[in-house]
C-alpha cells in the first residue's frame, strides 16, 4: 500500500493577481508583460499619484496586493484600453483595475461614484440623479408640446414613452431631462427627419451606468437588467446607447 | 472632434470612427475639419471616463486632461465635437481650466444647425461666431 503523498509545508497564498486571471478569457495575458512601457507611454493618467499601468501590473505580479488596497490609481484610470491596444501581447489592465477598485470595502469607494450608484438603484429610472419615471414623462412631454407650437414645422415630432414595438429602445443622459431640457430637442428633431420610429423606456430611461463604475457587480447588473428588460418588454428591436 | 472610446476603441473600431467622420465633414464641410493626433482607435480618452467626473479626484482629472487639451489646441479648430456625454463634460471644463476657451459642442446641436432647423434655446454651447447664425424661429427665444 502506496504512502501517503508528502506535503511541503506553508500554505500557497493566494494573490489578488490570480483571482483576476481566473474570471478573464486567457487569463487576461497577465502574465505576458514584456515590461516594454507602451502602455505607459501613451496612457494620460502616467504619473498621477506616482503610478502609471506598467507599474501597475508589476505591483500585482509582486504580490504587492496591501499597496494595490491603499492606491487611488484605480479611480484615475478610465479603463479607457488604450493600453490594451498599444500592448504587443494584449494585457487586459483594465480588468486589472476594475477588479482592484472592488478590493476596497463598498463604502470606502470614492463617495461620488458611490452616491450616484445608490441613486440609480432607488427607482426604475436607473436615473443617477434621482428623477422618477413620473418627472421624466413630465418633462418629456411638457417640452414636446412646447416645441410642436413655437416650431410648426415640427408639430407632428413625437417622443414616445413606452411604445410598444418601436424598432429602437433609446436611452438618456438625466442630465438633459434634469438641467438642460432643450437639449433633448435636436437628437428628437433629427430622429424625426429620419423616420425613425423609436421609444423611450419609463423604466430603464437613464442611460448612465455608475453602479459598474464603483464596481458593484450585482448593483452593476440590477441597473443593466432593469434598462434590458424594459426595452424587452416593449419588443424593441434595438437598444441605442445615447450615453 | 473627439473619438469616443467607447464606441470606437471598445466597441466598433476605426470603421465606425469613419462614418462619425462622414457625418462631421458633411456638416461642417470638408475643409473645416481638423483630426487629432493621434487619433480614431488610438486616440487618447479625455480624463471623463470610467466615473472619473464624480470620483471627487478633480485635481488629477484636470490633470489627466491635459493632454487631451494640448491635442485639441494643437489643431487650431474654434470648436471640439463631444458626441459622448461624459466628454462633453470633461472637455468643456479643460476649454475652460485650461484658458482655451474653444466651445465644445454635441453631434446633434451641429447637425440640426446645418439642416437650418436649430432654434434659439438649443444653442446652449454654441459660441458667439455661431449663436445668431440661422435660427429656427428666433421669435421663440426665451
């Protein structure tokens, strides 16, 4: 009868490097830097806080998990994959940063991202200024009318709400609705004069997305589900992403 | 104008950064439109992205955005075209910080001000070359 297999003492420890690589497609080529500084080059938010992506990465392929906690660098990079696209072996980093934004305890994340993900979450508006689908219709309705009378040429301009079987399901930007109403006017105006025949959602309207910025995963996905199910339900064929 | 990564870099690609393109030249005419370098996927993200504009880190957004504004001065355009939101935002706020002063504009303020169909309350960010220029029913301006 065969021994017992002998184990090496100390236990491996698990480093926030490879947890990443786990949920990414090739690992996210993590492992691949060639330490060429493309990325680095061309990345503006090189040198804020004394960071840039290279560093970045080499920091997480140290271990160096406590000092990646403690960097605000996560909440200046945009994950804008400009790195990604300049890098020769397509190292996913900002993967790498919006993972690192969720090592931090939700309530520790920057207060303005959080803020605006919790206002998104409070009504079926996914507005992260709060409007309710009430105020939206309101609005919406109220600057169409003014519209269709100063400019008669425009009279028969619509901007439905919840139309059942509109070919587009657009969403908005709340800061039209809320600060700058007529704002809203031209993008209708040119949907008109195309013929497009397309729909506003009352829930699901606000077409902003910070619960994914604070990198909520499961506030991320209860905005996105409610936006996608809205256009679902009114069987719109296509989802115009306006922000 | 600015390439919005989002849907060039991160979704579709140079062909859409082309018909965006398209659409500038024809309102704005060939000749006046002026490319960035770099630009279309390789473009640099202008610091609004990623919840950067409410993070509170507005020292290191301005910052980030330097670059952005030295590319767009470095044009000598009068106007930068924000098509994506949180563009707008950002770049706006660089014309402004940064002593620029060049309006930023959306698609659509352009497109309807081409078509002869912009009226007097939708000029918000138009400058003052362009706000008396073609309005739609000026006699509604509040």
């Amino acid at each position: 009868m065969a021994e017992e297999a002998i184990k090496l003492g100390g236990k491996k420890k698990s480093f926030f490097i490879d947890k990443v690589k786990e949920l990414l497609p090739e690992g996210g080529n993590l492992n691949l830097c060639l330490t060429c500084g493309a990325c680095s080059s061309g990345c503006p938010a090189t040198g804020l806080g004394g960071m840039d992506p290279r560093k970045f990465l080499r920091m997480a392929a140290l271990g160096m998990d406590e000092e990646i906690i403690a960097s605000d660098w996560p909440w200046m990079c945009t994950m804008c994959q400009r790195c990604i696209y300049v890098c020769p072996m397509k190292i996913d980093i900002p993967q790498l940063i919006f993972n690192a934004r969720g090592l931090r305890p939700r309530e520790e994340r920057p207060k303005g991202i959080l803020a605006s993900c919790d206002m998104q979450l409070r009504n079926d508006s996914t507005s992260a200024m709060g409007a309710t689908p009430e105020d939206f219709q309101f609005v919406v309705e109220d600057v169409l009318e003014e519209y269709q009378e100063a400019q008669p040429e425009f009279a028969d301009m619509q901007a439905p709400i919840d139309k059942q079987g509109a070919e587009f399901f657009l969403n908005q930007n709340s800061r039209e609705p809320v600060t700058e109403p007529d704002e809203l006017v031209p993008l209708w105006k040119v949907l008109h004069l195309a013929g497009v025949d397309w729909t506003y959602g009352s829930k699901g309207w606000g077409g902003e997305n910070y619960c994914m910025f604070l990198a909520d995963n499961d506030s991320w996905e209860q905005v996105t589900r409610t936006t996608v199910d809205s256009a679902n339900e009114l069987g719109c064929k296509i989802f115009l992403n306006t922000e | 104008m600015q390439d919005p990564c989002q849907i060039v870099r991160k979704s579709y690609g140079d062909p859409i950064a082309e018909d965006l393109r398209f659409v500038v030249k024809s309102v704005v005419g060939e000749e006046n439109f002026i490319d960035m370098q770099p630009n279309r996927s390789n473009n640099y993200c202008c610091g609004g992205g990623g919840g950067f504009l409410q993070s509170g880190m507005k020292a290191e957004r301005l910052q980030y955005g330097k670059l952005k504004d030295d590319q767009i001065k470095a044009t000598g355009a009068d106007y930068c075209i924000a098509g994506c939101h949180n563009c707008h935002a950002q770049i706006h706020e660089l014309s402004e910080h940064y002593g620029g002063n060049y309006p930023v504009v959306h698609l659509w303020t352009l497109i309807c001000l081409s078509l002869g169909i912009l009226g007097p309350n939708e000029r918000e960010y138009l400058g003052d070359d362009l706000k008396d220029v073609l309005v739609f029913h000026p006699e509604t301006a509040m």
